[in-house]
C-alpha cells in the first residue's frame, strides 16, 4: 500500500546484522541490531536457541575456561579445564553422566592446548603474560607436555629418561658375534611408544662362538614402561672410554617384554645384522617444555611458543609425538618480538602463525630443521584459538581454514581471502580488545552450517552460511548468555557445548 506517495518495501528476505559504516547506509533487507537471532532456511529468522546443563551428574564441572573435543578409539569425548583462580584442573568429560578427573592439576593452567593421537590426549600448560601493552599465551615456566591415556588414569609428563645403575655382561651359551670390544645398553619403552635414550651403557669384548648374557639390568622406576630394548655398537678398534660417543643399534629380537624381568640370556648377532640406529635418542628431549600452541602435521606433533623461547616450534619424528630432537627437530620462525600463536597442516604444508604474520613451511622429508621457509603474509596472522575447529577433524574444512584476523574473520587457501567474511560486520569486529584476542576461539559445525566464534567479550557471534559462505551471503548475529562464554566444542557430530565461569 501507497503512504503519502511512498510505495512499501517488500522485505522477503533478512540478510543479518550490518555494522559496517554510517548506520544509515544499512541495507533494507539487513539488521542494525538482532541480538539473539537464529536465522531458519534461507529467509527467516527467530530467537536463538535455549541452553541447559550438559552434565547430569551431583557437582558439574563450573568455571570452566577451556573445552576441546577429544575423540578417543570408542567414543567422541571432551577435555576440560576449569580455573579456581589459583589451580587449573583438566578433566576428562565421557558423557553427560561420565567425568574422569581431575586428570592434571597445575597452578597458574589458565589455558592449555591439545591434540589426540591414538586415542591418546596431549596436553600443554599455558597462560597469559605481558609485555608492555602486550598481553600474550605462551607455555607455563617450569611446565611439560604432559600425556593422557584417555582411560581415566592421571596424566603424566610426556617422553622420560632412560633406566639408571648398571648391569653384568658375560659369555652365553654357544652362538655368534663378531669378536671385539662391543658397547651395550638398554633403551625402555613406554606404553605410549616413546623410546627412552640408551642407558646402563658398558663396555664387553665378545667372542665367535658364544652368545651374550645380560644380568641385573635395572627395571625402570616409570610404572608406564613396557618392555625394554637392547642396544649395541658394532665392534670398536679403539674406545676412548666415552659411552655416548658411538652409534648404537638395536639389536634385532633383543627385547624384554616387561618392566620386572632382569636378566637377557644367549643373544647372537652379527654386527651386519645392526641396521636400526638407535643413536638418535641421545639427542631427544627426555622432558618437553609446555607451549602454547599443539598441532599435527605429517603424522608428527607440533609444538610452538614456550616459556623461554616463543618463536620456536618443536616438531616430533614420524610416528613419535614424544620424540623430539633438541637438535634437527627445531625450527625458529623468524623474530620479530611477537609469540607463535597457532599452526595448522593445510594440503601438506603447514602453516604457521603469530598474530600478525604468516609463514609456512614444508616437510622436504629430511630433518625439520631443514625445511624450507615461506613468508606468506606479513600483516595478518591470528591467535592461539583462532583457527575454527571442523568437528572432531582439526581445523581444515575440505580445502580451505577459516581464520580469525585482526582484520576479520577470513577464509584462507594459502592465501588469505580478500573481502573477509565479516565484511558486513567490519565495525562489530574492530570494536574487539586486540589485547584479549587470546580469549577469541572459533568453531565450524557444517551441520547446521553455522559459524560460532568467541568473542573478546566474551558474547558469542553466530554467522549462518546456509545461504552461502562468502562476504554478501552469511548471516552473523551476535549472541548474548547471563553468563560470559569462555570456550565451546562440537561433540557427537552436531551438539553445541559452551563453557563458562560460575555465575
């Protein structure tokens, strides 16, 4: 209907909030305020949804500050932390009627990361620190990358030394060796896999016809230790009485598959069946300092940003979380006074972040310290959990990241996409306390093809992309609780868990 001359405008679609110059430029078919709107199909909308307690259990976990999704070999699971002001407290979250913990008390845990690793949980203490005006995480002082069996067992430090005392070598029964001064010792396992450095280390001249026996050999005092393995140096011409100064080998079959037995009777070997290097390990971090930020890459654990070096990533051998070397498995990202804040693997590279800066590197199949470096963007970068997590599968959606800038949130393939799509909400987002970016976490739940994002405020910003994820299509609403939001997690495909401190 006509009002004075003026014909009406059909609004047969709502396109979500625009906050991005002068209000008046609003478009009609946008909002200027929806606080607490749920977008449904392509063109309506409603108040967003109710929340409840997750836990049905007498005492439910409060005060929480950080969940992740954690997805053991029988079940989609959650990993907790809640902060009392003085201890951070991980817990293990089954179901809503299942809680194992706490799995790690540490004081002063204000955050940590994570990643599984068959079925296993890596967990890395960190905090925020200042310098200056700057408020940024690293890993706590004094503080390790712990591991958790995922089984309700406390979660212990991650690698480990290897066994101490010594043990008796003699002449077995008949066999072979080659004849001369060999080195021996023992490397222990663990029941994650980790291979201790070698230790007990003695000195033995063998014989041609007769096996080696090993007596009194030492049990470790680590109750996670599964069975322990041989190792030998072939037969030195000349010793200089240094124990560590020569390549050791796994004997192959050498092995005592437990942590109780003492003795290794009538092993034979030939020096040309030493192949398996074991040398390697001397140089392993037997304690890996805590960092702020976990990810994997390669099927090799990352590790970045520590208490005394923040622009350092630790990076494991193949198949080895715990085995990382103090030697070729460093990298040192360019210094430029900022922290490492986040790294991700994307189509085989991986991508490594600070807050404003981005660089990748790629895995050349030599030794980490080896690969290649590219600088992809000088002027944006992200923050310890601002890359969205895509269900229980990392961060990668199909062939792109979605990542939170200081410009925006942007969709990045290598390169970061340009307009972001927080385009039509550019004043909301630079409204944001830079200096609390570390609060900022990030979720993609395809299912409902929602964006949730943490804000610094600790509101939480939904974007709906049903009708499309780009800049014009996606539908962004912000949503507020009666309590502040801290951290959210998708478990169980679709279920939406948001934690928060005790109101």
């Amino acid at each position: 209907m006509a009002v004075r001359d003026h014909e009406g405008l059909v609004l047969d679609k709502f396109n979500g909030l625009w906050d991005r110059g002068d209000r008046d430029s609003t478009p009609p078919d946008h909002f200027q305020e929806c606080n607490n709107v749920r977008y449904i199909g392509s063109n309506s909308f409603g108040t967003r949804p109710g929340i409840g307690i997750s836990q049905n259990v007498a005492v439910p976990l409060t005060n929480v500050k950080r969940v992740y999704n954690y997805p053991t070999q029988t079940a989609n699971t959650l990993i907790v932390l809640t902060y009392d002001g003085v201890d951070g407290k991980i817990f293990h979250v089954v179901n809503s009627t299942t809680v194992f913990g706490p799995l790690l008390t540490i004081a002063g845990m204000t955050d940590f990361a994570f990643v599984s690793y068959a079925g296993r949980g890596y967990i890395s203490p960190f905090s925020d620190y200042t310098n200056g005006d700057l408020t940024f995480q690293k890993g706590l002082a004094s503080e390790f990358l712990y591991v958790y069996a995922g089984d309700g067992t406390a979660a212990r430090k991650a690698a480990g030394v290897g066994m101490s005392g010594s043990m008796t070598v003699a002449n077995g029964a008949a066999g072979h060796t080659d004849a001369g001064l060999h080195l021996f010792g023992f490397v222990s396992e663990t029941i994650s896999g980790y291979l201790s450095p070698p230790s007990i280390l003695t000195q033995f001249t063998t014989s041609p016809a007769n096996s080696v026996s090993f007596g009194s050999i030492p049990t470790s005092g680590d109750p996670n230790v599964v069975r322990r393995h041989l190792v030998a140096t072939i037969v030195l011409p000349t010793f200089n009485g240094d124990l560590q100064g020569y390549t050791y080998f796994f004997v192959p079959g050498a092995i005592i598959p437990n942590n109780v037995d003492t003795f290794l009777n009538d092993i034979s070997f030939y020096d040309a069946d030493l192949l398996d290097d074991a040398s390697h390990l001397f140089d392993n971090y037997t304690e890996i300092p805590a960092g702020a930020t976990l990810s994997l890459y390669h099927d090799r654990l990352v590790l970045g940003c520590t208490f005394t070096d923040i622009s350092l990533l630790l990076i494991s051998n193949v198949g080895e979380p715990e085995a990382i070397s103090q030697i070729d498995g460093l990298i040192v990202v360019p210094l430029d006074g900022n922290p490492i804040t986040n790294a991700q693997d994307l189509r085989d590279v991986l991508y490594v972040f600070k807050r404003a800066r981005t660089v990748s590197y790629v895995d050349n199949e030599d030794v980490p310290s080896s690969w290649p470096l590219v600088v992809v963007d000088n002027a944006l970068g992200t923050s310890v959990h601002g890359i969205a997590t895509v269900l229980d599968s990392g961060s990668s959606s199909v062939d792109f990241l979605i990542i939170c800038t200081y410009q925006g949130i942007s969709l990045f393939n290598g390169r970061y996409a340009t307009p972001e799509v927080s385009w039509k909400i550019e004043h909301f987002w630079q409204q944001q306390d830079r200096n609390l970016f570390g609060r900022i976490q990030i979720i993609n739940a395809p299912i409902q093809k929602e964006i949730y994002c943490i804000m610094t405020d600790r509101r939480l910003l939904a974007g709906n992309y049903g009708n499309g994820l780009d800049h014009k299509a996606i539908r962004w609403a912000p949503w507020s609780f009666y309590m502040g939001v801290n951290t959210i997690a998708v478990v169980n495909i679709d279920e939406i868990i948001l934690g928060a401190d005790l109101v």
